[in-house]
C-alpha cells in the first residue's frame, strides 16, 4: 500500500534518519519526499501496518503533517 501526506515543513537530516530506522523495525517498505519537499510518501506492508501505524510512526519522528493527501491529487 501506499499513502501520502502534506508535510508543514522539509524533513531534517535527522527525521530522515529516524525514518531509515523505523522502516527497518515496523515494516515501512520505502519512501520518497517530491521534490518541493512539502510530500511524504511510504510504501508499506498493509498486512503488518495500518494507516494509523504509519501516521504515528510520523509523530515519533516528530514530523509535522498537515493532512493525508489523496493518491489521484499528487
């Protein structure tokens, strides 16, 4: 599954990181920021994760989301 959202502000060096390490625990197969910087988008095991999951990974890493963007709108 993949999910976007509309990020307030670039991600740091160290949101990035953080990132890097979630993928490797909860199952977040990949993700990519366009190249404005303001999207986020992950590739996720949806048998492992949920939505939910996925979004409070983002408040771990203290990544300030402004909403969930629609996939036929990016």
């Amino acid at each position: 599954m993949e999910i976007t959202f509309e990020l307030r502000s670039p991600l740091t060096a160290e949101q990035v990181r953080q990132l890097g390490n979630f993928s490797n625990t909860y199952g977040l197969r990949r993700f990519r920021m366009s190249d404005e910087g303001k999207r986020l988008t992950f590739e996720y095991d949806a048998s492992r994760l949920k939505e939910t999951q996925v979004a409070h990974v983002l408040g771990q890493a203290r990544i300030s989301v402004v909403r969930r963007v629609d996939p036929l709108a990016c």
